[in-house]
C-alpha cells in the first residue's frame, strides 16, 4: 500500500495517457489533425500539471529497504523537470502533421515520461533496468511514428538494433555485479565491493554498465545512432529524446556511478590514471567532445547539427559526473566527511543544473525548427535563410537558444557551464582535472562557430523570393516564449532555481 502511495505521480500520469488515447479514439477520430493534437496537448498537460503538483506536495522522504521507490526532494524536482519538458514537448506537437494517430503517439510520450520517472526514483538495478527498457521501447516507437518519411523508419531501425545490444551488453554488466555482491541495491552493493581490490570481473561488468549508459546519454563511441534519429525523428519527439532521456540518463548514471560504484572510481589525473570508472567517462568525455564538436561544423542540416551538437555537450556533462568520482583528493581539513560532502554535493547541484538549462534550451531549438519545417518541408540551412525579416520573434528566441548552446552571457548556458567548470576543478585538490577543463573550454570555442553558422543564415542570408510572414499556432508560439525567457531568466539570476537545488541535494544527503 505504502507503495502505491508513492507511485501517485506516476500513476496519475499513466492514467492520463489513456484518457488521451480514449478520447482521441471515441471523440475526436473524425477530426482534423491539427483540432486532435490540440485536445490531446491539452488534456496531456493538465494530466502532467497535476503530478507536478502532488510532487509539490510530498512531505517525509522515504528510501525502503529495497531500493524500488525513493522519495527525497531530489528526485521530485528530477521528476517536476521531465514532466515540465513533456508538457514543452506535447505544446511544440500541436504544430506538427506527421501522423494520424494522435492518441497513440501522446500514449507513448506520457509512458516514455513514466520510464523516466521511474529511473530516476530507483536505486534497485532491476527496476532500473526495467524503467530504462520501458523508457526506450516507447522512444523507439516515437522515432518511426512518420510513416511519411523513410528515414523515419531509418532512424527507428538503427535506434533500435543500437539500443537492443547496448540493453543487452547492461544487463549482462549488471548480472556480473549482482555475481560480485550478491546485491541488486546500489548502495548496498557499493558495501559489499568497498574495501576489496578491483577484481577484472569487476572492471569489465563496469565497463558494461557505462556502455549501456553511454548509449542513452549519446556518448562516443556510443552515438552512432544520434545523428539518424534526431534527424529522421518526428521533431517533437527529436526533441524528447535530446531533453527528457538526457535528464533522466544521466541523473541515474550519476547516481549509479556515485552510490553504487563508491570506492571503485580510480583516478583521471593527468599522468597519473588508475583503474576505475573515472578514467573511462574520462576518455568518453574527451572523445564526445572531440568528435561532436568537429563533426557540427560540417553539417548543413540544423537537427543533424543539434545532433552532433548533443554528443558535444554529452561530453561536458561527464565531466560533471567525473567529479563527482574525485572527492577523496578534493577532502581537506580537520572534518573530512565534511569537506567530501559539501565537494559532492556542489557537485550533484552543477551537474543537475547544466542538465536542466541544457533540456529547456534543445526543447526551444528543437520547436523553432519544428515551425519552419512544418512551413517550408525541410530543416536545412536553407529554410532558415531570412527568418528574421518573416518571424523576427522567432527568429530572436532561436539566436538566444544557438547562444546559450554556445555557453554565451548572460544566457544560461554561459552559468551552466561556467559552474560545472568551476565545481570539476575545485573537486580535486591537486588540480587533477584541470587538463579536461581546459579542453572543454577549448572545443566550447569551437562550438560557437557552427552556432553561429544557423544566426548567420536567420540574419545575415536574405529570404527566398516569393515567401511570405511565417505563421503559427498561439499555443506553440507561447511555449517558445517562455522556453527562451526561461534561459535568459537563468542566465541573468540563477540563484532562482539553483538554491532550491543546492537546498534539495543538501536536504537528501547525497
């Protein structure tokens, strides 16, 4: 009972995703897309406002014995997060024509959005593994929902048969730890492995774990299937995938790797490497950064380079989670626990807010392009030619979210970045990271140049002959609106939501 209690928000949501679907199917069949989409948005957003609020609501936090279900302010304001960019998601879909079966399509974003909460509340492996497959099933159906369009079905094939193997190669990782332990509770298996040398089953059952992880974050070199599926995607659901699965991917691969991996994280100082896990995000943060920001400045499709773009900031956000994995150098004075805590959890905060501002900024990008290929039938450079002179609004809330990508002030891209930076190297004491960093600035640089390439063509390149004002949906264009105040808003005074980070994390003793 105690349970179902704590499931609320998440029951709450799976109901509304039948009662979308029972009224798309029973009321609104007969009617034009556009009127479905409207009504399914709608009725999707009170369904998620209602769970945000409950979440709002919750008192004592409750961590059970068995790990299924944890309640702590932490991860209700994980789960206030993605319910926030499902109801962005579900407002940029009342623009889109992709396909005739509106209930279906809002089912799966609403059970997608319970994978993530789950995940997120989860600290027992198999119901991790379970969130996550429920999770990707959903993704994968959502990405070959454009019947119309074969890279659609492309882009679902190879997301599919890349996540099939990278489910599979996690599982077996996490069968090998349970082998180890004797444990499916992340911080009771952090115990049992505490204190005894890194056994090599131990380090390839590891390996696994991140490989899986590394998928859904869309890390090198597990990112082969990022640049199909945001491209051939529905770009609502292009821009899910690119924001709520990174939230939720990589708060757990936080927590996995932080609680129950403790004791094991090895070392990423320059020169001076040791086996564990830190060495390893080490290398894929480097690699990602690499080859996601190098690969961006050739494109001239703008969601194959949000694509690329993804990879890029995949690898700065594991530099976040790395330092989290460095507290025993960062831990100095007479209290050590003390100093350990207060490392990790400004640590935990500056991660959580670079994912978040990173979410609400792709979600505005990801729906301006939505606009203007639902307009001119393709999201080439091309089709953005002159958009200032034919939506200006539009075309000011795309250049605030290219900048704040680009980790511009005083957009919040600038502070998300500058904060992770700034945490990762007062990690270690011994400046030990100060090499990522450095690297990290160095291709943040590069980026701004293929960022600047889209404000180039919205700005610079005159409009084709013949077009006329770009129109669209009240709705759509309120959601865009507050997607690019809100980046400003946390550039400007991101105290605003970063104490009340700080204060959950501090509240939940991570």
């Amino acid at each position: 009972m105690e349970l179902l209690i704590l499931a609320v928000p998440e029951t709450l949501v799976v109901a509304t995703a039948f009662i979308v679907l029972l009224v798309d199917m029973m009321e609104m069949r007969r009617k034009p897309v556009r009127a479905r989409m409207l009504v399914a948005a709608v009725i999707s957003c009170v369904g998620c406002l209602v769970s945000i609020y409950w979440l709002s609501q919750t008192g004592v936090p409750t961590t059970p014995p068995d790990g299924m279900l944890i309640v702590n302010p932490v991860t209700q304001m994980v789960k206030q997060l993605i319910l926030l960019l499902t109801i962005f998601t579900a407002l940029i879909s009342i623009e889109s024509n992709f396909t005739d079966h509106v209930g279906e399509y809002f089912l799966l974003l609403l059970l997608a959005t319970v994978g993530m909460m789950f995940l997120v509340s989860s600290e027992n492996v198999l119901m991790i593994f379970v969130a996550l497959e429920l999770l990707s099933l959903s993704l994968y159906i959502m990405t070959a929902f454009n019947k119309q369009n074969i890279k659609s079905a492309e882009a679902a094939l190879k997301y599919f048969l890349f996540g099939g193997m990278s489910a599979a190669v996690m599982l077996f990782g996490l069968s090998l730890i349970y082998g180890l332990s004797g444990e499916i509770v992340l911080p009771r298996i952090a115990d049992k492995l505490k204190g005894q040398p890194l056994d090599p089953l131990l380090m390839v059952a590891m390996v696994m774990v991140v490989t899986g992880f590394g998928f859904k974050i869309a890390a090198v070199p597990f990112h082969l299937w990022t640049p199909d599926a945001y491209q051939g995607a529905p770009t609502p659901s292009a821009a899910f995938i690119a924001s709520g699965s990174k939230v939720a991917s990589f708060f757990i691969l936080a927590k996995v790797m932080m609680v129950g991996f403790a004791g094991v994280e090895g070392s990423g100082v320059w020169r001076n490497f040791s086996e564990g896990w830190v060495p390893v995000l080490a290398i894929m943060a480097v690699l990602s950064m690499v080859l996601g920001n190098l690969a961006a400045i050739a494109q001239r499709s703008v969601r194959r380079l949000l694509a690329y773009s993804a990879i890029a900031h995949a690898g700065y956000m594991l530099l976040g989670v790395i330092s989290l994995g460095i507290l025993k150098e960062a831990a100095s004075g007479p209290d050590v626990a003390a100093s350990m805590t207060a490392v990790k959890q400004n640590g935990m905060a500056s991660l959580l807010y670079y994912v978040a501002t990173y979410a609400l900024t792709t979600i505005g990008a990801f729906g301006v392009v939505s606009v203007v290929q639902e307009r001119s039938g393709e999201e080439r450079f091309p089709a953005f030619a002159g958009l200032s002179r034919r939506a200006p609004v539009l075309s000011f809330c795309m250049m605030i979210f290219m900048l704040s990508l680009a980790g511009i002030p005083p957009l919040a891209g600038f502070f998300g970045k500058f904060y992770l930076f700034a945490t990762a190297l007062s990690s270690a004491k011994s400046l030990g990271l100060l090499w990522l960093i450095v690297f990290a600035i160095l291709m943040s640089a590069v980026s701004l140049y293929y960022y600047l390439q889209v404000l180039k063509q919205i700005y610079v390149a005159p409009p084709p002959a013949g077009v006329s004002t770009l129109q669209f949906n009240l709705l759509s264009r309120v959601a865009i609106l507050l997607l690019a105040l809100a980046v400003l808003v946390l550039g400007c005074a991101p105290n605003l939501v970063l104490s009340r980070i700080l204060a959950a994390v501090k509240t939940a003793s991570l």
